[in-house]
C-alpha cells in the first residue's frame, strides 16, 4: 500500500532555495528533486516565494520540477 507523502516545500528566497527548510544550492535543485520524483512520480511541490525573491528562481524550480516529471504544483507568494 502506497502512504500519501507529505508535500514538498520549497522556499525561494533573495539568497537562494531552501528544500523542507533546508538550504539547498542551485546546482542541487534537480538532483533532489529527481530524488523525489522516483520515490513518489506524483508528489505534491508547494513553492513558496518571498516577496524579493528573483523572478529567475522561480522560472528555475518550475523548469525543474516540469523537466524531471513533478507536475502537482501548487505557487505561493508570502
């Protein structure tokens, strides 16, 4: 039986992305989220971003989660 995860969070800030609150490097973006693509192909990504965060981060995590096949995003500004 397959349990319901928990979503994934991600924070996208001015100083860079934050992976279930911790610091995560850009260029470690789309391993982890390969790593959770194949533990759950239909995991749920909540992106959250402050409001000085770069426009550019936001277009890079949804390139991301589109270009390894997370598809169930949800966008929030805070």
């Amino acid at each position: 039986s397959s349990e319901a995860r928990e979503p994934v969070t991600i924070l996208v800030g001015k100083q860079g992305f934050f992976f279930d609150g911790a610091p995560l490097a850009r260029n470690q973006l789309e391993s982890q989220l390969r790593r959770v693509w194949r533990t759950d192909a239909q995991a749920s990504i909540i992106i959250k971003c402050t409001n000085d965060s770069p426009h550019g981060y936001l277009v890079e995590v949804l390139d991301t989660c589109y270009k390894v096949g997370l598809l169930k995003l949800s966008v929030f500004s805070m």
